[in-house]
C-alpha cells in the first residue's frame, strides 16, 4: 500500500510541472493526435493522458508540457480549440515553487 501510496504522490507533483490542463477530449482522440494538434502553437514536451484501468478508456483530460511559456500563449490566445467536432477546456496551471507548497 505504501508503494501505492507514493506512486500516486508522485504523480501529483508531477502534474504541477505541466503547462495546461486539458478537458472534455472526445474518446477516439490519442496522445499522439493531442501532441500534433498542440504543436501547431509551439514544441510539445510532453502529454499525459491518463487511462482508467477498468474501461481501457482514456478519462477524458490531458496535462501538456511546452517548451517555453511563449508557446503556452500560443495556446491560450486562440479563442476555441476543436478536436472531431469537440470543443476543448483548456486551463492554464499555475505554478508553485517548493517554498510556497503546503
């Protein structure tokens, strides 16, 4: 359970280190399509889309990793993103250093 325990921690620190939280992705979109779709706004270090082990679906939202906070505004300043016919929610994350954390 331990391990379990600091697997998830893990995985929430990690999740600070993104860029952009994005939501209501349509199912039959991948990473990899979520990848090439972002890198029209600058270079994509990473995306994680995370997957619920019991459907084998993914859940719906991804975090993405720019490169440089200018392409971050790339992103945020187009009005609407559409993947297959859906619009995208996008969020900005924001940021804490080590000091600031709780």
């Amino acid at each position: 359970m331990a391990a379990a325990s600091a697997v998830r921690e893990a995985g929430r620190r990690s999740r600070r280190l993104f860029d952009i939280f994005v939501a209501e992705i349509p199912w039959t979109v991948s990473s990899k399509e979520l990848k090439e779709y972002f890198s029209q706004f600058g270079s994509v270090q990473r995306c994680q889309l995370p997957f619920d082990r019991d459907t084998g679906f993914h859940r719906r939202y991804c975090w993405i990793k720019f490169s440089t906070p200018e392409d971050v505004q790339n992103v945020l300043q187009k009005d609407s993103h559409i993947l297959e016919g859906s619009k995208l929610a996008l969020q900005q994350q924001s940021r804490k250093r080590r000091s600031q954390r709780k």
